[in-house]
C-alpha cells in the first residue's frame, strides 16, 4: 500500500504481517516451484512455503523444456532428467516443516531404481497425515513392466503379503492400527497408483484400515494384483476405476457403498457384484480378443457385461460399454447405435 505524505510516497507491506496459517494457506495456492521462490522476498517469507499443504510435483516446473523433449533424448540424458527430479522431491521432502499436507502428488517417469527414495516419500506423505496421494510413475519412456515400482508393505508394519491375515468380519485382513507401525493413512481421501506393483491383499489392507478413503484408481499394475476384494459396507469407498492390470482375473464387490465402479483391462475377468445399493455408474470395457461368429469378426459379446451387471441393472443411470465390433448372442436382444453404449 502507498501513503503519499509531505511529497514522499511510503510503500507498507501488509501481507507480510498476516499470520502465519494465512501466508500459508496463500503460498499453497501456487504451484510449487513459485511457492519456493517466495522465500527470496524477505526473511519473514524465507521459510513460509515449508510449511505448504500443496505437494505436486509437476516435472513441468522443475525440467522446463526438457520435460517436452523427453522422447527425443539420449537415453543417459534421461537418467539424468529422472535423477533431477527425484532430486528435487527428496530436497523439498526434506525440507519441509508443516504438520500436515492435503496433496503429495508425484509425476514421472520413474522406476524400481528409484525405489528407497520413493519409500521415503510414502513414509513422509503418511507422517504428514496425507489426504490425497497420487503416485503416477507413468511409461512415457518404459516400453514394458520390468522397473514398476513395487509398493513397500514393510511401510504398513509387514514383511510380505503373506503377513496379510483375513478378518471374516469384513475385509480378510487384520487392522492397520494395530500395527506395531506408525502409519497414518487415516485421514487419506484419494489414492491413485500408477505403474506401482501393489497386490490386491495390500489394497484391501488399505481399504479397510482408511475409515475416509473415498476414491481409489490403480493404473497399470504389475504382476501381484490378481484378485481383489472389496467387501464390506463399513468401507467409505465410494468409487473404484482399475485399469490396464493385465494379470487380474478377478474383482468381488459385495455389500459395498459404491457409487462407481470402472474397468478397463485387456482380458475377461471374473466380476462379482452382489448388494451395491448405492452403485449407480458403471463404465465395464473388456479388450477381448477377437473372434469368429457367423462368419464374421468380432471383440467382444454384449452378454458378457450384462451378465457380470445383472444383480444391479435396473439401478444404473450411467453405464458404459465399449461395444465397437460386438455381438449380440443368447436371449440378449439389443440395439446397438453407437461405438458406445451410454444408458442414462
């Protein structure tokens, strides 16, 4: 603010003297590269962006053009680009002094090589009682599965999966909280793993042991999520989106408080689905092989779906089927419109 008296102009900064939690909440507002350099404004600054709520990592800022010339380097130039940015996460991990954070969202294309850096930032994120964690180590320059990053269960207090004790009660697994582990997963809201090689006993661990987790996405896993369960109408989830994990064969939703529920994937799988009173959007795409029928080629079968979804039909107000090359077969008479079906 300028005060003009005597001929002279006197500049008041008014915004260094709020209090802290105000500073605070503003610089969480900025993306985090900005909310850095805000340190250099004077000392009252120097330290208030360490204690941001807002962690997203978007390589964008930190790798400039690098970031949008990744395809086109050398292969040593993008070891390079990936030790910068686990660089630049692990300093501000280290770094930062607020008791709390609300996203810790992490963005790149890094793998198994990386791994205890990364352990380091789940520990840190569930220290800071994170309410939205996304892990999105996505393959823009891995061409297979090979440096997934395997999820670190000792995080949760266990050695190995097979630790994993089933309560009949609900879930098939023992509590989070009683852990001889420190974990601090409950207040989490949003989780969401992208090429991270978790099992379906370790999401039903986290699903259980979550009391406000409401969102779930897992995004090209790797070979350990084979079956999943989600069972239990005490479990807050209330939308569940599994994509491209190619070695699942089976999802049981039963007794659950979903609303929605999507799958992608690259085979047929066994879906189980029985009292989901709330569900009421459902996206099922099954990439089917293709086959013979009538002399004609097709991908997939409309009964399919319609099958896995019998026990919840006539509920849905939003179902999405892939159905490009489909066939009706059986006693199912449909009329195919679209590459898509949307039922509202």
């Amino acid at each position: 603010m300028m005060n003009s008296k005597g001929g002279e102009c006197n500049l008041v900064d008014r915004i260094s003297k709020l209090p802290e939690e105000i500073l605070v909440t503003i610089v969480s507002l900025l993306p985090l590269k900005e909310a850095g350099a805000t340190s250099i404004l004077s000392k009252r600054w120097q330290y208030v962006w360490a204690s941001t709520v807002t962690l997203d990592f978007d390589p964008k800022h930190e790798l400039g053009e690098h970031y949008c010339r990744l395809l086109r380097v050398e292969p040593e130039q993008k070891d390079l680009l990936r030790q910068r940015y686990v660089d630049w996460v692990n300093t501000v991990v280290e770094q930062h002094r607020g008791p709390v954070i609300e996203q810790f969202r992490a963005y790149f294309d890094i793998d198994g090589h990386f791994t205890s850096s990364i352990d380091k930032w789940i520990q840190f994120a569930m220290n800071k009682r994170v309410q939205i964690l996304e892990l999105v180590f996505c393959n823009e320059l891995r061409s297979n599965y090979k440096d997934v990053y395997p999820f670190p269960v000792q995080l949760l207090g266990l050695q190995n999966d097979s630790t994993l004790k089933l309560n009949p009660t609900h879930s098939d697994i023992s509590s989070l909280h009683s852990s001889r582990y420190n974990v601090g997963f409950k207040f989490l809201r949003v989780l969401y793993f992208n090429y991270v090689d978790v099992s379906g006993k370790v999401l039903e661990y986290l699903l259980s042991n979550c009391p406000v987790l409401e969102r779930l996405k897992v995004d090209s896993a790797n070979n350990k999520l084979v079956n999943l369960r989600v069972v239990g109408s005490s479990m807050a989830l209330k939308y569940l989106d599994i994509q491209f994990c190619f070695a699942l064969r089976s999802i049981e939703i039963r007794d659950a408080n979903l609303v929605s529920f999507m799958y992608v994937g690259g085979r047929h799988i066994n879906l189980l689905l029985s009292n989901v009173p709330l569900l009421v959007e459902v996206c099922v795409n099954e990439r089917i092989k293709p086959f013979l029928f009538e002399g004609r080629i097709y991908y997939r079968s409309i009964q399919l779906p319609f099958t896995q979804l019998s026990c919840c039909l006539s509920q849905l107000e939003v179902l999405m089927l892939p159905i490009d090359g489909a066939v009706s077969i059986c006693n199912y008479n449909l009329l195919v419109f679209f590459s898509s079906v949307f039922v509202m």
